[in-house]
C-alpha cells in the first residue's frame, strides 16, 4: 500500500496553531454506565481528568442499586444508549427520574443522532454525545449538561 500526501510549502509561513477553548473542568459526581469494560475505563480517566467524581458501573441495573442505596448526590447520569443486559439506557433514565428527579442526564452513542430518534430511542431535545468523542468533546458537552439550567 502506498500513501501520498500533498508536500508542504513555505513550512516557515505556516500559520500558527490555534489552541482549543479550554474545557471547564468541574468537582461534580458523575454515574457512567457503559457496558463495554474498556470504553467505561477510557471514559472514566476522561472525566476524572476534567476534575469529576466518577462512579461507574457495566448495568443498568446496578446503575439503579447504586442510586437506591446510596445516599451519595449523583449530579449526572450519563449512560450509553444501547446497553447489554436488557435494559437500554433510555429505560434506565425513565426509571431513574422517578427516584431522582433533579438528575441531569447524558447519553452516548455510537448511532448518528437521526437514527438513533427515528429508531425511537430517544427524543429529540435530549443530550446526546456521540461516540467516539475526545476527552475535551466530551468535558464540553458534560459541562453544557450540567449548567444547562
């Protein structure tokens, strides 16, 4: 296989890079439910390094044990939207909204946003991150989360 790639002229008046907006980082507690072990970890280290707590765990199920059974403030949940087990994040966020009304709520997915709403899994309006994102992707769109009042 071979590659070409266009030369770069005049390297000495190339425009300066530009730095990205940096992302606000925040000390807010966040409950990530992600069935895939190695996305849960990479997306935990993520957050913990924009400042978060991060409380994570593989089901929806557990996700609603940890919230029953914890006294902890929870300030966001952000799920997957397709999760294995049985229960999809959607599902998971209805029932979460029953014994914490005032939780903010992020889901990922790796659909496109369009067939993700017209399959009917989410509604339009609702946070979504599509996947894969960056750690600064994602600190953005957690910090818009949680100040969106």
């Amino acid at each position: 296989m071979k590659v070409y790639l266009p030369r770069l002229r005049n390297v000495a008046g190339a425009a300066p890079r530009r730095r990205s907006t940096p992302v606000a980082h925040g000390v807010e507690t966040i409950l990530l439910v992600e069935d895939e072990s190695s996305v849960r970890r990479v997306t935990t280290r993520m957050l913990e390094g924009h400042g978060y707590r991060v409380v994570s765990t593989s089901s929806g199920d557990e996700a609603l044990q940890i919230i029953a059974a914890s006294k902890e403030q929870f300030d966001l949940l952000l799920t997957d939207v397709v999760l294995a087990g049985g229960m999809t994040g959607v599902a998971l966020a209805e029932r979460v909204r029953v014994l914490r009304p005032a939780l903010r709520i992020l889901f990922v997915s790796g659909y496109t946003s369009d067939v993700t709403i017209v399959h009917g899994l989410l509604e339009q309006g609702v946070a979504l991150a599509q996947k894969p994102f960056t750690a600064e992707a994602l600190g953005r769109k957690v910090r818009e989360v949680l100040d969106a009042s």
